[in-house]
C-alpha cells in the first residue's frame, strides 16, 4: 500500500442532517408477545444510528475543527483493500448533497425557488453483509426535501441502473457478446442555443430524437448490414462543467451484439476503427433533420468500451447518463455567474427528468435468455463492489471505520475506541 498523503481543509457540501433517523417499513410492524422486545430493539438501533450521524457529520461535511483536521487519503484501490479487511461506512460523493452550495443556493433564489427544494437528509443507514469479503457495508439513507435536491426520486434511478445492468450481464453470461460501447454524441453551439428560446426548446428535444434515430439507421446499415442494435440513450441539454449553458448531446450505451434477419443475436466486433466515417454519418443525420446549421464540421464523437464483466464500471456509467441535472450544479456551479438571460433555460433544466429511452430490440424478448435472467435479478448487491450481498437489520455501527469523499480522494476514520478499553457493545 503506498504511502498515505494528508488532506487539510477539504472543504465540502455543508451538512443537512436531521436527528431523527427513519424505521425501514420492514421494522415497523409487530405483533404477538414479543412485540414489546422488538420495539425495544429498534428503538436502540434509532438511537445507535442517530448518534452514528451526529458522530460522523462533522467529519464528513469538515464542520468546526474538522475542518483543519489532516486525514489520510485513500485511492480506489485502498478502498478495496480495507473492504476486505474491515467494517465499513461509505459515504460517497452523492450521500454528501445534502444541502446546496453557496453559488446554487444563489442561483434557487435569483429564480424564486426556495433553497429548501434542493436540501436533503440523512435518515439512518442501509447496511450490507458482502458476500465476497464478509464484510459489512453501510450507507447513509437519503430522504430528498424537494424536486431540485440530486436525491430527488434517486431510489428509482439506481433500480433502473442495477436492472439495465444486469441485462447487459444476461448477454454477456450467455456467451453472446462482451462490452458495452459507450457513445457521445454532441451538436453544434447553434443548435444548442435554440434551446435558451422558450418556443423553440421543445421542438429542438423533439429533433434530437429523430436525429439519432436517423443515426443508428445509418450506423446499422453502414458498419452492420442493416441487422439491428440495441441502444440504450439519455439526452442531456446542459454542459457538465458549466450547467447553467445549453450543451446538447446524447449520450448512447449499447452491447456489440447485433439481431440479425433471422433474429437470432450475434456478437460484433466492438472496436471502431474508423471515426471519421461515424463523425461523417452523424453530420449526415444533423444535416437532414436540422438543415444547414453553420458549422458541422466539427461535431465530437467520443467513444469507449466497458467490459460487461465490470459491473462498478456499468454502473458508473449508466448512473453517470442518469444522474439529474442538479448535481452537476452542487458539483461543478462554483460561482452564480449565470447571466439574466440565461436564467429561463436553468429553469427548464432543473425541471428537466433526464429519461433514459430504448431504441431497437430488448433482451428481454429472447425467450432463451428467461433462465438465465431469473437467476440474476433482484438480487442483492454490495454497494462497494457489487458481489451478491444480503441486507442486514440491527447492525450495531459503533465499530465501524468511516470512509468519504473528499473531492480528490477517499479519507478514512477509524472509530473511536471503546469506553473503559473493553467492548461497550
């Protein structure tokens, strides 16, 4: 393990805790004579996880003297290695919107909105007994105060994500392909500012859509001989880095196999070789359905391939698609320089839902595929490196090592000794 570098001062999202910590539904009903024993035993593990969040908080959100304390700072690779080593609660960069930084909360009242709407609270944790370590991970719970809060409905989103992702693993356990090709598609500026025109914004979502759909016709007939993909897109109408801009772009996640004329799914070969030819069929699509837009020419085109065997990188990547607007905001809006005019285009794009849509065949259309499916959904998952897991109640969190995000890094707190040098426990 190489040498622990020290983080001071990693100044973070300010906490949004709350005292209170919520029952999961399955702990809240009891009957017969042993319901008075199972309401004591979960009012201890309320009281257990509302002073693991008040212990923690300041740590995480760098509040008081935390704020100057120096902590080691892991790499990914670290992490994994104290997964296997010691009980864990992870809080991630997401678990750390709770309540939005200064130039978005400047940004909410410019529009009228009240800063509440993109608040969130932890809510007590979800915890995971790891098959593959025996380890035990927990994660705060997160409860969104509003619509413009990045937790907002993200308990679906995962669910989406962890479903589409094992699809994607069905096709690679049945030996039909094994990557995932994952495509960025970008249009001219000009065509990004028609989105700020209150008139024009829906027309251009509605073109898009056509436009790619032109696209993947182009892309099968030229690569693939007219047999058919299946491809998974989220359009995004805002620029990472700067979301209060109009960016345009699709983003495309397919595996390389293909339904042939007999309908049966074949493996392609993933790799593209020849960019400049996708670069020239996705200008030909822009230029069909938008007309001559000035310029082009030079349209972007990015390209990767993610193994389907590397579930945390699916994962990754299918959140990264879906994530809501808002956190980009709490990520990257570090100071309220969005001009007056713009202001109509962020209402819109905070209002935005971000769907994921579907173009060509679906697995799970292939009656061959069923047996395999249904050994694999809904199943449970560690959160750190999504083994098959299994959910654990009353979880005693006092000894677990602390590990969150930073911005640059994972820091790690052990936790704190036992009272009197023995198991308080």
């Amino acid at each position: 393990m190489r040498e622990a570098k020290n983080c001071v001062g990693v100044g973070a999202t300010h906490s949004s805790v709350v005292s209170q910590v919520e029952a999961t539904p399955c702990d809240v009903s009891f009957s017969g004579s042993g319901s008075a024993c199972l309401a004591r035993n979960l009012d201890a593990q309320i009281q257990i996880q509302r002073k693991t969040i008040q212990r923690i908080s300041p740590v995480v959100f760098q509040q008081g003297l935390f704020r100057y304390q120096p902590l080691a700072v892991l790499n990914t690779d670290e992490v994994a290695e104290l997964h296997r080593k010691a009980d864990i609660i992870f809080v991630d960069y997401f678990a750390k919107y709770t309540t939005p930084p200064p130039a978005f909360a400047s940004l909410l009242s410019r529009l009228h909105y009240p800063v509440e709407l993109a608040t969130a609270e932890w809510v007590g944790f979800d915890v995971f007994r790891c098959g593959s370590t025996g380890r035990l991970v927990a994660m705060p719970r997160l409860r969104a105060n509003g619509r413009f809060s990045p937790a907002y409905r993200y308990n679906s989103v995962k669910s989406s994500v962890s479903r589409l992702a094992t699809d994607l693993q069905i096709l690679e356990q049945a030996g039909i392909c094994d990557y995932l090709i994952a495509m960025e598609l970008t249009y001219p500026e000009e065509i990004s500012k028609m989105l700020k025109c209150r008139e024009l914004f829906d027309r251009v979502l509605k073109l898009a859509e056509k436009c790619l759909r032109v696209f993947v016709k182009k892309l099968e007939k030229r690569f693939y001989k007219g047999d058919k993909l299946s491809v998974y897109y989220n359009t995004h109408i805002w620029a990472t880095h700067s979301p209060h801009q109009p960016h345009l772009h699709h983003h495309l996640n397919f595996p390389n196999a293909l339904k042939n004329k007999q309908g049966e799914l074949v493996r392609f070969q993933p790799y593209f070789r020849d960019l400049a030819t996708l670069r020239m069929l996705w200008r030909e699509a822009i230029f069909e359905v938008f007309g001559q837009v000035a310029p082009i020419q030079n349209v972007v085109i990015n390209v990767r391939y993610i193994p389907l065997k590397n579930r945390p990188r699916l994962i990754h990547r299918l959140k990264y698609c879906s994530r809501r607007p808002t956190s980009d905001f709490f990520e990257h809006y570090a100071e309220d320089v969005c001009p007056d005019e713009n202001l109509p285009f962020v209402q819109r794009v905070l209002c935005y839902s971000n769907p994921r849509r579907h173009l060509g065949w679906r697995i799970g259309s292939f009656p061959n595929l069923k047996e395999i499916r249904s050994r694999m959904v809904n199943v449970c998952r560690c959160p750190l490196c999504h083994s098959v897991a299994e959910k654990v109640e009353n979880a005693d969190l006092r000894g677990f090592t602390l590990v969150f995000w930073v911005g640059v890094g994972w820091c790690k707190l052990e936790p704190p000794p036992p009272k009197g040098g023995g198991n308080d426990r």
